[in-house]
C-alpha cells in the first residue's frame, strides 16, 4: 500500500508527532514528581480470537517502548471475570485496567462496568460525556486525530460544519467518536444496524468513519466524492487484516481515506498511553494531597 499519496491517512507517520507529544508530558511529569513515571496496564480478554490476539500483541509492543508493566488476564466466565476485574479495581499499584472486546454472549460484563473506578478505567468506557480526568475512548480519539492531522495537508480544513456520518454505535467506538465530532461542530448522524438505506446516509456524508468490524458493509460507490473517510474496522480475510471499506476502490473517491492496517491502529494504542499517563497524573496528585 503506497503511504506516499497525499490522500492516505496513514496513522503510522502521523504517530511520530503523537509520540514526541508523549514525551513532552512524561518529561513534565518527571519534573514534577521527581521520578520517571512507572505506570501499569492490566487488560482482560474473555475470548480468544485472532483479532483480540492481533491488538494485544500491539499493544503489548508500544507498552514494553515506554516501560509499562503489562498484566495478561484470561477469564472463562461472568463470575471469574468480576472476581479477577473487582481485585484490579483495588489494587493501588495498578495504573490502569482494560476489558478487551469482543466479550461473548455466555459472559455478562454488566457488573464489571459498573464497578470500574473512572480512576482506573483506560478506555472511558464507564461513561457517556468527557470525565474530569480527560479520559476517553482510545479509538475514538485516534480517529479524531487522524482528521486533525489533515490539517497538516491542508491548514483550512475543518470539522465544524460539516455532515460527518458514524457508521456503528458501540460503546467503544461508535459513541464516543460521535460526541467527539459533534463537540468539534460536526453535524453528526449514527447509524447501525437498524438503519434503513444506509447507502443515503453515507452518499451525504462529508466524514465518514466505518466501525463494524464487517469487511465490505458500506459500499465504495456510496461515499460522496470528495469525502474524508476512516476506516476502522479489522477483519481477517484470507490470512490478511482488511477493513469495513474497499480501500483501494473508495482510495478513486475520497479526498482523504486511512487504510488498514496502518491507519487508526497506530494510534490508538498511542492514546492508550495518553489515558494511562492522565490516570498516574490524577493518582499520584492525589496521593500528594493536590486534590
């Protein structure tokens, strides 16, 4: 895939510029609490899947970049998954706890969520609209930073005003980015699976951003030409990672489109590492008597 071409969002390259972001924030930290930050990430997975397997390997890799302990949970049902979740919650020495998805049918984490310390929740998963600590959905926030890196492609372009399409309504994804466009001044609709005609809603779509987890559910002869498209959806196809949208088809039509892999999932798991550095910041200022 040529990441050359000036339409390609490619979260890859634009991640350099989130990184020395990172840096920035964990040298001011440094200077504040007199020590390197030493933060930890506890994720549980409650089915094995190539997906979940593929994005913990990731994650794993950017978290051993910046030192951060990782803790690998296996559960098998509803009452291990509290137990082993409630014990994480507790733990003053864990930074930060993270339930992957996809959670099976058979396996009910109603309590978990509701139990989850915003203090310790990674993903902002445990509520609806931004919490006090700055929290929130890593993917939601990756997406929203691959549009802002347009700018860097063209200073005048801009969310407010425009008809932004989110294609998928889950609590991880589809929400949050929502919110996250509608607070930036996007007029935003969501649609699901329920929605009928949804090629019309995406034939007027200036943004559209695809998260289903379902190779080809929107078609590239629907998107409008011209439109910024991202991507976020990761299916196995043949042995190879693909997302929601042809890429190389809807590539003839939008102004800007990111691929996959190599276009939210770079930074996202960058977020991840944002999230647990605002959660160590709040915890240690606590701990100091600053709030």
């Amino acid at each position: 895939m040529e990441t050359a071409n000036p339409k390609i969002l490619s979260g890859k390259e634009f991640a350099q510029h989130r990184k020395k972001f990172i840096q920035d924030r964990i040298d001011k930290l440094t200077a504040k609490f007199g020590h390197v930050p030493k933060m930890s990430l506890a994720t549980i997975q409650v089915v094995d899947s190539p997906d979940t397997q593929l994005y913990s390997k990731s994650l794993k890799k950017i978290l051993d970049q910046y030192g951060i302990e990782h803790i690998e949970i296996v559960c098998r049902s509803t009452d291990e998954l509290e137990e082993k979740a409630n014990s994480l919650f507790t733990d003053k020495n864990l930074t930060g706890v993270m339930l992957f998805s996809p959670i099976p049918p058979s396996i009910n984490p109603k309590n978990v969520f509701l139990n989850m310390p915003l203090r310790k929740d990674v993903e902002g998963r445990t509520f609806i609209k931004r919490n006090p600590f700055g929290v929130f959905s890593p993917t939601a926030k990756a997406a929203m930073a691959l549009l802002e890196s347009i700018k860097h492609l063209d200073p005048n372009f801009t969310i407010k005003g425009k008809h932004a399409v989110m294609v998928g309504h889950s609590d991880l994804v589809g929400k949050p980015t929502a919110i996250l466009l509608s607070d930036d001044g996007a007029t935003v609709t969501v649609c699901h699976q329920y929605t009928q005609n949804l090629n019309k809603y995406v034939a007027d779509a200036d943004i559209l951003i695809v998260a289903i987890g379902r190779p080809g559910v929107v078609k590239a002869e629907w998107v409008k030409d011209g439109a910024v498209v991202i991507d976020v959806g990761e299916n196995m196809v043949d042995g190879k990672i693909v997302g929601d949208i042809d890429f190389e088809a809807t590539l003839k039509r939008a102004s800007y489109i990111s691929p996959v892999p190599g276009g939210v999932g770079p930074l996202t798991n960058l977020m991840v590492i944002e999230n647990l550095l605002t959660l160590y910041e709040f915890d240690k200022d606590g701990a100091n008597g600053n709030r």
